[in-house]
C-alpha cells in the first residue's frame, strides 16, 4: 500500500515548449533503461528475495523510480503541451503525433515501445542484484547522454538530479550485494553439510564406531607388545644375576 503526496519529488517547471528535446527524454519513460523497466523489476524481485532488509530496499527503490518516471512524464508533459501542428511538423513529432496525439506514450526514443523483455527477475540473490547494478549504470549513462544534448536549465536541472539518484541506488545496491551475498555463500555451505549429514548420517556413525574400535585394538597391541618387550627384559636380568651368583 502507497501514500501519494500529491507534488513531485523534485520540481519540474518548464516555460518553453522543445518536442525535439521531449522525443529524447521519453527514452528514460519507456525505454530500455527508463524508470517504468526500473521500478517494474525492483518490485517483482523484492517477493523472492530471501534477505528481509534486501526487500526492502528493492520495494524503497522501487517506489521511488516511481517518483521518477512521475517526473519524466511531467518534463515530456511540459516540454509538448499545446504545440501548433506547425510546431509538431517541423519537429519531427508528427510521427508520434499521429499515434498519441499529446498524450504520454512509453517507448524508447527510437520509437520502440515499452516491452517487459527489457528487465528480468531471477529470483537469484546474486543474479537479481548485479542487473540491478547494471541497470543503474545504464540509466546514469542515458542521462548523462541527455545532458550531452539538453542546454536548457531547466530541463537539466531535475535531470541531474534523477543521475544522481541512480549513483545513490547503485551504492545501495553495492552495499546490499557485498553484505548479503557473503551470507548467502555462508548459509549455502551450511545448508550443504546439513543435507550431506542427514543423507550419510548412519554411514557417518558407523564410520566414527570402526575409528574407536581400530583406535582400541591399536592401543591394545601397543600395551601388549610394550608388556611382553618388559617381561623379556626382566627374565634376561634375571638370568644374567642367577649366573653372576653361581
């Protein structure tokens, strides 16, 4: 369950309208490292993950690339918002026009649209969070991309700040990955020996019982042999005295 708070997480206040520039940031809507692929994985892989504080984390994350993909629909909003068809032709959004009209569309800035196929959920500790560092790379190198191209302040103003978000989330998810992957590799040999217990057990204490018993006839000859070496040695003495004697 969510509580929506009715403001975005950082402001977003464009007053010229640019569809060349919106058709670039869409990518970060629908696209291949975009905020609907994040948010859509970190809240599938948060049910299978086995570690409480990492499912967390992946529902935090989760509910704030929600956030983002809020403010990259309100930049594409802004950046389109009552364009002339003029305005549209000589862009080159007349292409997008025809399909969405103004509306909000997720695709990649290509034009491909938004697929499922772009983000996976293992269910594998190890797995699920090296995509996730993964992701958050590619998605600071799409805004950095961005930056490269977008002059206008204030659209690089929350886009900077959505980069630095997603260096924030790749720490996370660093920290995450170095904590409880090492306990994972800890309860899995644990988990190993107990399963390799409960299989051999009874060859197990049948082998502990041969050890004592070998030990046993080891210590047992030992004592014996030791004994007799004695008893030899006290009857040579003997003899030697008995002769001195005489």
């Amino acid at each position: 369950m969510w509580n929506y708070e009715k403001r975005l997480q950082f402001p977003v206040k464009i007053t010229q309208t640019n569809p060349k520039i919106a058709q670039v940031i869409i990518s970060q809507y629908g696209g291949p490292d975009g905020e609907l692929a994040a948010s859509m994985r970190y809240l599938a892989q948060r049910y299978t993950m086995p570690y409480n504080t990492v499912a967390g984390l992946l529902t935090d994350i989760g509910t704030e690339e929600l956030a983002h993909f809020e403010m990259i629909c309100a930049i594409v909003y802004q950046l389109t918002r009552n364009l002339t068809p003029e305005e549209i032709e000589k862009s080159g959004f007349d292409k997008y026009y025809v399909d969405h009209t103004l509306a909000l569309w997720p695709q990649a800035a290509g034009g491909i649209p938004f697929n499922a196929c772009e983000f996976q959920s293992k269910g594998d500790v190890i797995t699920d969070l090296t995509e996730d560092l993964a992701a958050e790379q590619k998605a600071r190198t799409t805004y950095d991309n961005i930056l490269r191209l977008v002059k206008d302040p204030e659209v690089c103003e929350p886009i900077r700040f959505l980069r630095a978000r997603e260096i924030v989330h790749f720490q996370r998810f660093g920290e995450a990955n170095r904590e409880d992957c090492s306990k994972s590799e800890h309860t899995t040999k644990r988990q190993i020996w107990n399963n390799y217990y409960q299989v051999h057990s009874p060859v197990i204490v049948h082998l502990y019982i041969w050890g004592i018993a070998f030990q046993a006839v080891l210590i047992y000859n030992t004592v014996l042999e030791t004994t007799l070496l004695f008893c030899h040695r006290v009857k040579r003495f003997c003899v030697r005295l008995s002769i001195v004697r005489s």
